[in-house]
C-alpha cells in the first residue's frame, strides 16, 4: 500500500483537511518527473461596451497562460464590472474561458459555469486571480466570496501532461442543497457562425449521444466524455479537433449532455454536501476524432486515480513554517535596524 499522509489546505483563510496517497501514479507522472511547468498571469485588460444592454460599461478580462506537454493552455476570467451592477458583476457569455488551445471546443468566453442552490455564482465579483506556484507544478486560482459560500476554481497544470486539471472548493456560508458544474464546448469547429451544419457527438465510458439529443445518465458510468463532430474531423482535413472532460464522481450524481448544432452543454448535478469537484479538460487541438476518443481511453484511469489522491496544495503553505515565521518575525523586531 502506497503511504498516506494528512495535510491541511486553505481556502478563504479557513483550513480543510484532505488525505491523500503518494506514489500510485508515479507512472502518469514519471515522463515529466525532471521537467517543469510555468503559468504566467496578464494584469487585467479593460475596455467599454458598446452593446445597449451594457452601453459605456466598464469590461475586465485577465488571462492566464500554462505552458504544458500538450500546449499552451489559457484560463480567463471576464465581466462587466460596472458600478451600474450594483456591487455584482455581469457577465455576457460566460465568466471563466479557455481561449487556448483554440477559442472552439472549451470555449474561450465561458466554459465553467458553478451553481450553488441552483444560482450561477458568476454575477459575484471575483475576489482573487492569482499564480500560486510555478515550476515543478502550475497552479493558478480564481476565489469568489460568494453569498452561499466562498468558492475556489484551482487549475493545475504538471509535467508530462496534456490536460489541464481543475479544483472546484466550496465552503459553505449557508445550507447548500445542491451543487451544479455545467460546461459549454463548441467540438472542433464553430458551425452556426461558419454558416455549416456539423454532426456532433459525446461519447462516455458506456453511452454515445448524438446531436439534438437530450440525456440524463448517472455520473459514476459516465465520468469521462469526448466531444467531436464527425463533419470537422481532422482525418477529413477539417476542423481543429475535438475536446474531453472527466470528473471524479462521487456516491450520486447526475450528468446531463445536450449536444445541439452549435454549442454542446453539459450540466452536472451534485448533493448539496459536495464540497470538492476535481476534474481534468483536454483541447485535442490537431488530432483526429479517433485518435483523441483512443488517448482518452487510455488516460482515463491513470487520470482519475491522480484525480482523486493528488494534493494540490500550493508548495508555499505545505513548506510553511509557523514557528520559524515567528521566530525571524521576532529576531526583526528586536533588530538594530528596528530601533
């Protein structure tokens, strides 16, 4: 048996604790066990709307950029964050992106959308956009202090991978009856805009659904998906290639897929007492339909084993001593310099 140790996280100022294993999936890791990893974040960019709804408002974006084995990956935050809102914000199509790999597939104006109680969290100012590690891991996190509770998107990035991993932490603030993750891809190709008709598809470990389609399933059969078009296929010399997402179910869950001709939207419902979501997202910019359906089914268990007992805890709190602290904060105090 691999060994276990117990660490504490923060969220919000306030530490949970998590248990996890060390050594399981030395495998997934080891092709990048003398590699690094960096994320680098834009200080935000602003601009004013011009659409009647939001005319002469105040936009802000900020993007990340995580430089991984599968390429450059972005994660942007955006809003109209307009003194008009009242203290909240609005976003327009969404408020966490992923401009890159390609601006199709997750979509680059709103893939993540977090529920609590049935209400999207997005219209709460953001409360921080920062890195907090880069090198042997990258990890970027975006806090929201929402009424409900306080929230934490994590993304992690590692060597040797191509996806991009995700941490969802919630810390209830009143009594969450329900928690939804819902996603919004555009697989390969942005159809409607290019004024084409595609044929898009998901297929999970154990159902295939196809385009105008509307499915509930249980989460626990159906915890990776792949989203592809059979039109843009890059075996075909079209499109930019399909994307995938997987998640670590829990006991129950729900998870709803409804691809239509244009955007495909994925909804999943979680028990209220759902306090942490980890996920991973892969944009298979390049690849063909079968090759992308062919390395997600071989990553798939590596992945979720890495999913559910790697610590994402930022190396600056796990190296982090109190007593040391304390002590240099008193050998400063006492300094001659402080005199």
């Amino acid at each position: 048996m691999p060994a276990r140790r117990r660490l504490a996280w923060p969220i919000a100022g306030v530490f949970l604790t998590t248990v996890f294993s060390i050594g399981t999936v030395a495998d997934v890791l080891a092709q990048g066990e003398r590699s690094s990893v960096a994320v680098s974040l834009e200080g935000p960019r602003e601009r004013r709307l011009t659409s009647a709804e939001h005319l002469g408002h105040l936009f802000r974006e900020q993007i990340a950029t995580f430089g991984l084995a599968g390429g450059t990956y972005r994660i942007a935050h955006k809003a109209c964050v307009d003194p008009a809102h009242e203290g909240k914000v609005a976003p327009l199509e969404g408020y966490v992106g992923m401009p890159a790999p390609c601006s199709c597939n997750w979509y680059h104006s709103g893939f993540l959308f977090i529920r609590l109680n049935g209400r999207d969290i997005g219209t709460t100012p953001l409360s921080s956009m920062m890195v907090v590690e880069s090198g042997e891991r990258a990890i970027l996190d975006l806090v929201w202090r929402d009424d409900a509770a306080n929230v934490r998107a994590r993304f992690v990035g590692l060597p040797g991978m191509d996806c991009l991993l995700c941490e969802v932490a919630i810390e209830p603030l009143q009594e969450i009856t329900s928690v939804g993750i819902d996603l919004r891809c555009y697989p390969s190709y942005f159809t409607s805009y290019h004024k084409r008709d595609g044929a898009r598809r998901i297929q999970t470990p154990s159902t295939l659904v196809e385009q105008g389609q509307d499915v509930t399933v249980p989460l626990a059969d159906n915890w990776w998906a792949v989203y592809y078009d059979e039109i843009f296929d890059v075996a075909k010399g079209e499109g930019e290639g399909p994307c995938s997402m997987l998640i670590v179910p829990p006991a129950d869950g729900e998870i709803r897929f409804a691809p239509g001709s244009y955007a495909v939207g994925t909804s999943i419902a979680l028990p209220g007492e759902t306090t942490t979501v980890r996920m991973a997202f892969w944009d298979h910019r390049g690849l063909s339909n079968a090759d992308a359906l062919a390395l997600v089914a071989e990553q798939a268990e590596p992945v979720r084993e890495l999913l559910a007992e790697a610590d994402f805890t930022p190396a600056a709190v796990t190296g982090f001593d109190a007593t040391e602290a304390r002590a240099a904060g008193e050998r400063a105090l006492w300094s001659e310099v402080a005199r």
